[in-house]
C-alpha cells in the first residue's frame, strides 16, 4: 500500500474542490484554505508537514513566499507564478520565443499626458479594431475591453481609468479577426517530461467560456494545428520551468495560423472534460506532477464535449447549494455542480460532460444539450432563486 501525501491548496473554489477530489484515487490528501486563511504565518507552520502546495489561482499573491527557506514545495513555483500572473509580463515572454501573438504595446505614464492620451492614441493604431487589457486581475471577460468602433467611447476611457485607480498595468493589442479559438491543456512533471491533452475547440460567451469540443483530430481541424499548440505548450512550459498542469488559449487567425492569447498557470476549464474523457484528468495529473509521481498518458474517448452552466442573462441571486435538475435523458452526460449559492449573469456554476463514439452522436447531442441550457435550465434555475 502506497504512503499517503498531502497536498495544501491556497484556494477552495470549484478548482480546489475537483483537485481534492481526484486526490481521493491516488491516495492524496488535499486540504483547501479558504482566501482569508492564507498567511505567510500558516504556511511557514504547516510547510515542513505537506508534500505540495499548490495555487488554485493566480489570484494569491506569491510574495507570500518571500523569505521562505525553500520553494522547492510549491508549483508552480513562486517565480514561475509572479511572471505568468501578469498579462504584460506574459505577452513579453511569448515574443521572447517568437511565438505568434498579436501586436501590443503597454501603458508607460511617463511617455504620456495621461493616460486617456495613451488610449488615444493606441486606439488609433489599427484599422481593424483594439484589445485593451488589464495585467492583473482579470478573468472569465473581466478586465478585457474589445474597441472595435472608429471612435473610443467613455467606457473605454473608464475601464482604462479604472486599473491606473487600482495601480494595474495595462496594455492594448491588436485585434486578429480569427476563425476559430482552441486551448490545449499539458502538464509537465519535475523531471521535464510532458503529456499534452488533446487540442480542442472552444466557444465563448461574453468572453466566458461556453463549451469545449474535441479531439480536434476527429473534428476536421488540420493536423498541423494540433502539432503547432504542442509545440508552443512545449516551449512555453520547458523555457518557464512549469511544473504542473497549464493551459494556452488560442485562437486560428485568417492566415490559418495559431496565435496565443493568454497562459494560464494552473488547472484549467478548458480541460474539464478530462474528468470523463480521459484515462487520468487534467486534475490527477497536476497532483501526479506536483507531487514526483509518475504521469499517466491522458487517453480519450473519440469524441467529448464540455458545456459549462453559467449564471443565465438577467437572473442575480441566492440559491440552494444543491439544485437537482432534470437533465435530458441522453447516455453518457455528466452533470458537475459547484454548488454556488450566489448567481450572477455569466459566473461559472457547473459544467456538463458528453462522451461518445460518433459524429452523429455528438451532433444530435451538442443540439439537445445546448438546447436544455437555454431553455429547462434557466428555467430550473429561476424557480429556485431568490432575489
């Protein structure tokens, strides 16, 4: 019988909770602190007792670190985290490595009048649109303000406002018109081998994710695509240090070649399907790496698909931590529930997972399921919810 580890998580959000539960097939303990009980205190007390700590996000800061006498615990490690959970910092180590990305150019005060001069005048530097971004702090379309409009509008002027009140870096990039966004999820293990989870194709919703598709080798994706995003996983994941699983998002410009949007140092929801769709989730196989185990080759089934259930349009409340819906009666769909009591337009509050052997199949099903979440679930929802 194997010696049991144990894992401490700085976060308890529904990425914590699914890593905890796949610690439970491989005999790791993972124990969840919620945002204010992490300390630099608590964690210098307990880091001699665990085998791993491990960031649920790039929300915790990880100078809580600093002084610390060893980082060798922690993944990703502290400076891995600090350069990868800043945007800006992330687009300069992608032209590093000449890797395609769209054109940027950030926020320095000093070269300009204010910084609505600055949105000025990169707002004018394409004739194709504008992505203003925030550094920090953003995420699931929050700190992303897309101009797409010859003029620049107050919104933009107050989002721009907004993250110098809050001492945030910004930056503005180039809008790519593109045919179709993908994510590739990797992990990479202490000793530098790496597995790479299928490509997939992803579809968002007011800059949520929304579902997630693949493999893209049974999807009409050319292969030189799902060869591309392995190699720029590899080389990101290799020249940063990464240990652990992480993820690029990306998108296929017109000239059918992969540009990279963002790094996401952790676990991701893009490849929440391999909970299901795989011989070893995204989530085991981050505690496997995290943890000096071997990794297991994440098999999949011929065709998968992911449906996350965001807070509908227009519904904000409280509701139950458990919600029993009525789901479609189709063979082989997985319902997960975060068991969120607040709901708010677009907050991710669970996902569905579709596994089958055929095309056909996944059509039909893609359509019933896409279907209920318009329809039966929002509706479900509101019977429950309390305003």
């Amino acid at each position: 019988m194997s010696e049991t580890k144990t894992a401490l998580i700085l976060g308890n959000g529904q990425l914590a909770q699914i890593l905890r539960n796949a610690g439970k097939k491989i005999e790791v303990v993972c124990e969840m602190l919620a945002p204010d009980q992490i300390n630099a205190q608590y964690l210098k007390e307990r880091y001699d007792s665990v085998d791993a700590i491990l960031f649920e996000s790039e929300f915790t800061s990880p100078a809580l670190f600093t002084g610390f006498k060893d980082t060798k615990k922690i993944f990703p490690s502290p400076a891995v985290m600090k350069k990868i959970q800043n945007k800006l910092t992330q687009k300069e180590i992608v032209a590093s490595l000449g890797i395609p990305q769209p054109t940027f150019s950030s926020y320095v005060a000093q070269r300009y009048t204010s910084v609505d001069a600055w949105v000025n005048h990169s707002a004018k530097g394409t004739a194709l649109g504008t992505v203003f971004k925030w550094a920090m702090h953003g995420y699931d379309g929050k700190g992303v303000f897309i101009n797409l409009a010859k003029d620049v509008t107050s919104e933009l002027f107050d989002f721009c406002r907004e993250a110098v009140k809050k001492n945030v870096d910004l930056y503005c990039e180039q809008y790519i018109p593109f045919k179709r966004e993908f994510a590739i999820v990797s992990t990479r293990s202490q000793t530098g081998q790496i597995l790479h989870y299928p490509l997939v194709e992803t579809v968002q919703k007011k800059g949520v994710c929304f579902s997630v598709e693949g493999p893209s080798s049974q999807l009409g994706v050319p292969p030189h695509l799902k060869n591309d995003a392995e190699q720029i996983a590899k080389t990101i994941g290799e020249s940063q240090d990464i240990v652990g699983t992480y993820a690029i998002e990306l998108f296929e410009g017109e000239d059918s070649k992969l540009y990279i949007n963002e790094i996401a140092p952790r676990v991701h929801n893009s490849g929440h399907y391999s909970i299901e769709a795989s011989a070893a989730s995204q989530f085991e196989n981050h505690l496997r790496a995290c943890l000096g185990m071997e990794l297991i080759a994440p098999k999949t089934p011929k065709y998968f698909f992911m449906l996350n259930l965001l807070g509908p349009e227009g519904m904000q409340g409280t509701i139950p931590a458990e919600v029993h819906f009525k789901l479609p009666k189709i063979n082989g769909v997985t319902l997960h529930w975060y068991n969120k009591l607040d709901v708010r337009p677009y907050r991710k509050l669970g996902h569905l997972t579709y596994v089958c052997a055929s095309r056909n199949e996944l059509r039909d099903a893609k359509t019933t399921l896409t279907d209920w979440v318009g329809h039966e679930y929002s509706q479900q929802l509101k019977e429950v919810i309390k305003k």
